[in-house]
C-alpha cells in the first residue's frame, strides 16, 4: 500500500513546526508528552468536550479527511482513552453508583476515535479499531491490506493514537516496565537500567492501493508473539524472501530500542544475526515507548525515505547510504514483534489523459 499523505501529534515538534530542521526536544523524566497543536480544525463546541486521546486522534486526522475522500477508517490503539476510562470507575465510587457523567464513559471506549472522525467527516464507509496491544498498528495494516485485496476500498485512513494515563503509568511503572528514576531523553541508551520511558501522540496514514505520487510505500508487514530468536530472525528472512529481498537491500534498520536493559537484548541479537553492517536508526528516544510504537516509526521512516533529513541522535550506527529502504522491527514488553518494510516508491506512470 502506499502513503499518500501524513501527520504526527507526538512529543516532538511533528506537527506544527519543521521537525526536521530544528534540534529535537529533550526530556528528563519517565514521560514523554505530547506537543498538542491549537486544533483549528475542530469546532471549540465539541474540542472542549474531548479527552485527550480524542483531541490528538482528531487533531491529527480531520486535517487529511478534509482534504483526501477515504473509503474506511481503521484506528489502532490500546492506551487511548484509558484516562477517561479511570475517571468514570472513580466516578462510580465517587458518586456511589448514582447518576453518573456519560462523558468519560464514551469517551473511555478504544473505539471512540474512529467513531468520532466518521461522525465529523461524515464517513459512512468502513469503520474498524483494533487494540491489540503492541500490535495494534500492525493489525491495521493487515486490515487495509485486505480491503485493498479485495477491491473493497481504494483509499484509507489509517492510524494509531495512544495516551499516558497516570493511573496506568503507575501501574507499568511497578511492573518494571517504565524507569524509575529520571532520564534524559538523549542519554536514554546509555542509562543501562529497567523500563523505558513512557510516550504519547497519534500517527495518522492516508493510504491507497495504488501508487499515485505517494510519499512512501509500505512494502509488507508481520508480527509474532513470544517468539524464540530463531523464530524471530526466520520471520524476518521470510518477509525479505518474500519481497524479492536480501539483507543488503536494506539500506537501513528502525530498532526500537527503549533502554531497558532487559528487553533492548532483542534488537542487539536481531542487528548482529542478520544485518551486522547495516546502519541502525532509533525513535523511542524522540517519541517514547507506546503499544502503538511502530506507527510512530512507520511516519519517521515513511518521511525519511521521501527525503527529509536524519536527526543525528537518532543514528546508534551510522550509514552513508541514501535511506531508500528501511526495516522496521518492534517488540512492546518483549513479548509482541512486529516488521514494517518502508520503502521510497517508483515514480507513478501518469494515467492516459492526464
């Protein structure tokens, strides 16, 4: 499928601003915050009512749905809402079971970003969420490609949108799964200690099924739950296989190493195995750990191959090759593994009459 357009909510500065000719943000601290734009595009009536996960979703998305007319909305996310979820059980407690707001209640529900962008752009066709964790993004793709296989839809928007929310980052941060003490974003690789840092944004795609001046090509995808290693370097070969692909087409890896110390051993393993020489770009360190991580790779990467500049500390090996194709590998807790192949398209052949 092929990116025709995008937009990022992030802790970086992806949306209002040029990300990428500016130096990045640095945070010290176990969360990364989103930079939330004004939000022009959503009427104050209705922005004001919005939880956070809600305004980022729309605020990413109704920019590309005014512009683009899309066939379906497919929204990934696992975190998303989870703050207006934990308000309304604390209101049930609060008011004693009484009559209860039914705000945070609809807005809890993983499912409410899709609705409302159908709702405000008047979309009546395909409308799907998938939270499935750390592979949310990666059933997304899944889910588009299948439309497009099956001639149900030519164009899509497609995206993932995630939120801290504090009781569940107390929650992880007991688990061991984000750091304990404060970390420069910068310097996150080199703290050797548990857990990641905790982030949050949306990363919305307009993708087609065919290659009209698209931006970048998302080759192919997969995932794999609690792999083996080998298990893990074999789906990767076979992704590659499969494209007509060796390792050394691969101009570069998108790791998504967090700086746990106890999951990061992934990423060390996979680089070594199968791509030794290949250079190793990073992201978490500019967007953080979300379920929804490899969506926020997937912008990174679809706007590198399109030509924007590499962020220099995103370089952990560094490569003097024009960035054409890049692998991207995730893993969210150890557990779920997911690859995005990005790539720059082939000039698309004009249409006859145009």
């Amino acid at each position: 499928m092929f990116i025709k357009d995008l937009t990022c909510i992030s802790p970086q500065r992806t949306f209002e601003g040029d990300f990428f000719q500016s130096e990045p943000v640095i945070y010290t601290g176990s969360q990364l915050i989103a930079i939330e734009p004004a939000y022009e595009s959503i009427p104050n009536s209705q922005l004001r009512r919005m939880g956070k996960s809600n305004r980022m979703a729309t605020g990413a998305a109704m920019p590309l749905l005014q512009k683009y007319k899309t066939d379906g909305i497919i929204i990934g996310t696992t975190d998303g809402g989870m703050e207006d979820c934990h308000r309304f059980l604390n209101q049930i407690i609060q008011y004693q079971e009484g009559t209860l707001t039914p705000t945070n209640f609809v807005q809890g529900s993983p499912s409410s970003p899709a609705g409302g962008l159908a709702l405000m752009s008047a979309n009546s066709g395909y409308n799907n969420t998938h939270s499935n964790k750390g592979l949310s993004f990666e059933n997304c793709l899944m889910d588009a490609d299948l439309l497009f296989i099956e001639a149900r839809a030519k164009s899509l928007l497609v995206g993932c949108v995630e939120e801290i929310s504090q009781a569940q980052h107390r929650i992880e941060t007991l688990a061991g799964y984000i750091k304990k003490e404060d970390v420069s974003s910068d310097k996150l690789y080199s703290s050797k200690t548990p857990g990641a840092v905790n982030g949050e944004g949306a990363a919305m795609f307009v993708v087609e099924a065919k290659n009209d001046n698209a931006l970048a090509e998302i080759v192919d995808f997969d995932m794999i739950s609690y792999p083996s290693r080998e298990d893990l370097l074999t789906k990767a070969d076979a992704l590659l296989k499969r494209n007509g692909l060796t390792t050394d087409d691969v101009d570069a890896l998108m790791l998504g190493f967090s700086g746990d110390v106890n999951t990061d051993n992934w990423y060390h393993g996979f680089a070594k195995d199968l791509f030794p020489q290949t250079g190793i770009l990073s992201f978490k360190n500019l967007f953080g750990e979300t379920p929804s991580a490899s969506a926020f790779a997937t912008w990174f990467a679809a706007q590198l191959v399109s030509g924007k500049p590499v962020p220099e500390m995103t370089f952990q090996r560094w490569s003097s090759r024009e960035l054409k194709t890049i692998l991207i590998y995730n893993h969210y807790q150890g557990n779920q593994h997911g690859f995005v192949l990005v790539r720059k398209p082939a000039p698309s052949i004009p249409q006859r009459g145009k």
